[in-house]
C-alpha cells in the first residue's frame, strides 16, 4: 500500500523555552530541531504498515531548507521517498499548509491509499491540518488514533497495479474518549491523524542512515500566504518558575516529607 | 451577537470541561456588548435580564430535547439551547457534528463558535473551520471582541509552556479553549434557557466516520483524575526500579505516572505518561522522583495543586516548578519513605 505521513520540524526545547527579542519565534540557537513525537509515531506506524502490505511510505514536511534533516530522520527510520515543501522560514499558519500539502498530493495523481499526520503540531498545536486536507481531498478523517488495523477487504483487488487508490483496504482506528474506547471503521483511502503511543518508534539503523543520508528529496516551494489567525506576539506565561523549599538532603529529609504529606492530607 | 459554544455531556450533566467554555464563552458574548476591552465574566445574556432571544451564547448539545441539561445550562447564563435531533445521529460523528455547526451558525449569523479544546472539540471545529472555509484559534485562554468586529485572543502553544497574543478574523470566529487554563464560573444571575429542537441537513460523506464505542475502559482515565500521583522518570534507571514507586502510591491512595524518556525506553507503558504527548494530571499531590522537568513534562502537571519533587540536582529544571524538593537519590529517599510511612500506620 502507497502511504504519505506528513511530518513537521519543531525545535527540541529541555527545561526552559525562550522567545525571541521580537517575540516572533522561539529562540533556538541553543536548541536543534526535532519532528513532533506524535508525528514520529506515524512514520513508525507507515513503515509497520508498508512492511506488512508491501508498498512505499513517503515522508513529507513543509518548512525551511534545513527542515531536510528531518526528513533524512524520517528516512532513517524506514520512509522510502521524502518531499519537501520549501519555505522562506516564515511561519505558515495551518490553513495555508493544509492547502500546500493538498495541493502536491493532488500534483502527485492522489496515489496514497492512507495519509498519516500526527494528531497535533507540538509547538503550534493547531489540531487541523490532517482535517483540512481531508476536506480538501473529499476523503474521511478520524483523529487522535491510538491503534489502527488495516485489514484487506473481503472482496480483494487490494494492491494491485492500476487499482484505484486505497481499494480494497479498510480501516479499524481506535482511541480514547473519557476512559472509553471509540471505535471507527472506515474504508481507505482515508487521512488518520495519530498520538504518541500507538507504536513505539525503532532506532535508526547503520544502513538506514547511510541510506537517508544519500537519499534525494524532492522539492518544490508554494508560496506563503498570509490567514486569518495573526500571531502578534509570544511570551512565556508569567508566574511559571518558583524555588522550591527544600525539605532536606537524601534520606534524613524523610521525617520533613512525612510531615508535609500528613499536612497535605495524603497520608490515609 | 450571538455565540454558539458545542457542548459535552458527562452522563446527563454538562461535562466539565463545557463549563469551562461556556465560561469562556460568556466573556466573549459579553465584550461585544462593551468592546473597549473591559470584558468581564458577566454574563452576555445579562443585559436586561434574559437578554433579547438570540443574544449572548447558545449551547448546542447533541442529543434529544429532552435530554439537554436545562439547569446546568440556566446557572451558567445560557438563554437559548439547541438540541439537535437526527435519525442518524445516533452516536458521534465529527464531520456531522460540524456539519450541524455549520447550519446552526449560518442560520443565527453567529460571530463565534467555542467548543472546549478536547480531542472531540478540537476535531469538530476543524471540521468546521474546513467547511466554512474559516481559520479556527486552538486552546484559548482568553478572548474578546475588538471595536473592528475581530477577536484579540491569548492561546496556548507548546501546551501551554507558551502564550500567543494574536488576532482572529473569522466568520463566524472559531476558537477551542484551554480547559486547565480557564476555570468554570457560573454567572451571576441564572438565566431562562429554552431549549429549541434543530434537525440538521446531512450529507452521505458527513456520516462516513462514525464512532462505536466498546465497552472496555481503558488505564489512562485513573491517572487523570488521580488524587495523589508518584511521578518516576530517568533518575528510576530502568524497567526494574518502578517497584518501589508503586508501593508508595499505593500506600498514598494514588498511581504511578512516568516522564516521556521513560515510554519512549519502553519501561513502562505510554499510557503512564504524564505531559504534553500522554496525560494532562489534575491532582492534590505530584510527588516527582527523578523527573528533570523538561517544559513537555510540566505542561502535563500544570493543574496539580501541589509538586514536590525528589531530585538528586539541585539545578534540575523541575525544581523551579516544584513548590517542594528533597535533594537526593530516589532510590534511597523512596524507600525510606515507605519504611516510615509503614511505620506509621502500626505505631499511631
């Protein structure tokens, strides 16, 4: 089966995030880049897929020039095409990259039989653009999975060269809603948005590497286009750090921490 | 104006998180009736009592007439609900549920549609964001309508471990709302809500994806609402050294929970995971054995009412979120802990 996971390049932020003097961006000169974790789950659930139906997965991002290196991540882990919606380094709100990322779905003939996104961006979190594309492709969408089964339809043909894309495959997508388990059965081709802990991603291997780093990516750069949510300004929230008191040093701190659980009314 | 806001049921009251946005929606519906700015959480339909029909916030529930929580809806300043009745809208729908939206929202000239940024809220308004052809502002905090007929908005990025000022203009305006960040409020003066049926006009693809819900309960839920919850993360050392960790939780009435090096490891389970990419906690204690406190872990914990953290490095990140620490080895200080609590309870 053919499957396209979209992927985005987000910083690696540790302890403490920092914003720019101009309030635009996030400051990441002493950070590198990362994809979002809910995102490396659908590369390592489309290579499980591919692996199992036979098939292609092809990896695509939109995002400035070094947004490559995530994609050779992304090839290392198991993709086998990588495609790369260049931009100036300006930030594209979620609309516009929806439109984008149709838009070279539909230049490439719709030939996916599934369309994995992560289920939300980690920095922007705009929980939309696996949506949006789906409205744009007329294709059925569920969200927030966190265990998927592709099985071969009953009546077969999946597959096979010339068939309509996602014929003959159907989906079983579960997640969790209030302690409940949803279920949704859908028929492929089909957009699957995912959350961190469908799967547990593989390492890279040697060969996987060596095989990313030689890799062609291709390229192509929509233009930018502005939209109707404009950033104005960001900032860390006020009130966030405080000092601890610090109760003690190793075990002899043990009656203190007592004492503060039997006052915070946890010891029973 | 009027403001549409999606809500959620937990059981056959409103779920919590719907109090939040109807909070929040309030607000909004208010600061169009004073837009200098000065938005306060007065009610939108509070102008004149009741309020004109049509004005301030209408809560859509999905669902029978019958079945629309009126008192809840009453004590939070809710004027006009609408239940919106199909054959076949026997369970959720995303794409249907948006599509319904969308109807409702043309047919009163809304401004806005709220809908709590859950994972049902988050995917209906961007349903309806692609139907409308409309951008759609994700996890607000806060929200009010300018003299331009825009919405000045604050939301949360990086779960929140960030804050966006920014500006919306959208017809009607969708926004999702940070439910840890905006606490529920009823309004000042109950209102009369009437309850009106809406049958919306569906079509074959709004229905393709549809939920059947099992009845298996999954893990996660008893981490979210815990009371107490025993954090483990690197500094535990491996899959073997969570044993220790469980037995205090235990002996706390509480559950385990683990930072995401200690999924992504494979030592325990994801569903243990508290922070941005696992569960959002909630609880009265967050006791942090060995967590560094990197912002997508604490972005997890942002609603626990007190953290105290067990670090061996007096500089970990996690000890400026802590309101309490004790500088040490987890693998002594725990122990220890249980040792005394034990003793405790045979020695009153």
């Amino acid at each position: 089966m053919e499957i396209l996971t979209c992927v985005k390049r987000v910083p690696m932020v540790g302890g403490k995030i920092v914003v720019t003097a101009d309030g635009q961006d996030v400051d990441t000169r002493m950070s590198g880049f990362t994809v979002s974790p809910h995102e490396e789950c659908a590369v390592e659930e489309a290579v499980r897929l591919a692996e199992r139906h036979g098939g292609s997965v092809t990896v695509l991002t939109l995002g400035p020039p070094a947004a490559a290196d995530q994609l050779r991540d992304m090839l290392a882990l198991g993709a086998t095409r990588a495609v790369l919606l260049e931009t100036d380094g300006r930030e594209w709100g979620p609309v516009a990259t929806a439109e984008a990322i149709a838009a070279a779905i539909r230049a490439r003939g719709c030939p996916y039989d599934l369309l994995l996104f992560g289920n939300e961006a980690a920095d922007t979190g705009d929980y939309q653009a696996a949506v949006r594309v789906a409205h744009a492709l007329g294709l059925p969408c569920v969200t927030g999975i966190k265990n998927l089964e592709v099985t071969v339809a009953a009546d077969g043909g999946a597959a096979s060269d010339g068939a309509a894309a996602g014929k003959g495959f159907r989906a079983r997508a579960r997640r969790e809603y209030r302690g409940v388990e949803e279920v949704f059965e859908i028929p492929l081709p089909a957009v699957v948005s995912v959350k961190e802990g469908i799967n547990l991603p593989r390492y890279p291997s040697l060969p996987g590497r060596l095989r990313a780093k030689r890799a062609a990516i291709e390229q192509s750069a929509p233009p930018w286009r502005p939209e109707g949510l404009r950033k104005e300004r960001l900032r860390v929230p006020a009130g966030q750090t405080k000092r601890a008191e610090i109760l003690g040093t190793g075990p002899d701190a043990v009656p203190a921490l007592v004492a503060l659980l039997d006052e915070l009314g946890v010891l029973r | 104006m009027t403001v549409l806001c999606l809500v959620e049921l937990d059981g056959d009251a409103v779920a919590d998180v719907s109090l939040r946005a109807l909070t929040f929606a309030r607000s909004l519906a208010a600061s169009a009736a004073s837009p200098a700015g000065g938005a306060g959480p007065r009610a939108g339909g509070a102008d004149g009592g009741a309020g004109r029909a049509g004005e301030g916030v209408t809560a859509v529930v999905f669902g029978e007439a019958g079945s629309v929580p009126v008192a809840d809806l009453s004590a939070y300043g809710v004027a006009g609900a609408c239940a919106v009745e199909s054959g076949e809208l026997t369970g959720y729908a995303p794409q249907a549920w948006a599509r319904a939206l969308a109807g409702l929202a043309a047919g009163r000239s809304a401004t806005a549609v709220v809908a709590a940024g859950t994972d049902r809220g988050s995917e209906v308004l961007a349903h309806l964001g692609a139907i409308t052809g409309q951008p759609m502002a994700a996890n607000c905090v806060s929200a009010e309508v300018t003299g331009a007929g825009s919405v000045r908005l604050v939301r949360q990025r990086w779960a929140g471990s960030l804050l966006e000022d920014a500006v919306l203009d959208g017809s009607p305006a969708l926004l999702t709302v940070a439910a840890d960040a905006v606490p529920a409020a009823a309004a000042g003066q109950p209102a009369e809500t009437s309850v009106r049926a809406y049958r919306p006009v569906l079509g074959e693809a709004d229905l393709r994806v549809r939920a059947a819900e099992s009845a298996g309960r999954s893990a996660g839920a008893s981490l979210a609402t815990a009371r107490v919850v025993v954090g483990g993360g690197r500094g535990v050392g491996g899959p073997d050294g969570f044993g220790v960790l469980e037995e205090l939780a235990g002996l706390l009435g509480g559950v385990v929970g683990v930072s995401r090096v200690v999924t992504s490891e494979g030592w325990r389970p994801h569903r243990q995971q508290v922070g941005q990419t696992g569960t959002r906690i909630s609880p009265e204690l967050y006791l942090a054995c060995g967590i560094s406190g990197a912002i997508q872990h604490m972005a997890g914990c942002l609603s626990a009412k007190h953290i105290v953290a067990v670090n061996t490095d007096p500089d970990a990140p996690i000890i400026s979120h802590a309101d309490y620490a004790v500088i040490g080895d987890l693998n002594q200080v725990i122990p220890a802990l249980v040792a005394a609590i034990r003793a405790r309870g045979t020695t009153p």
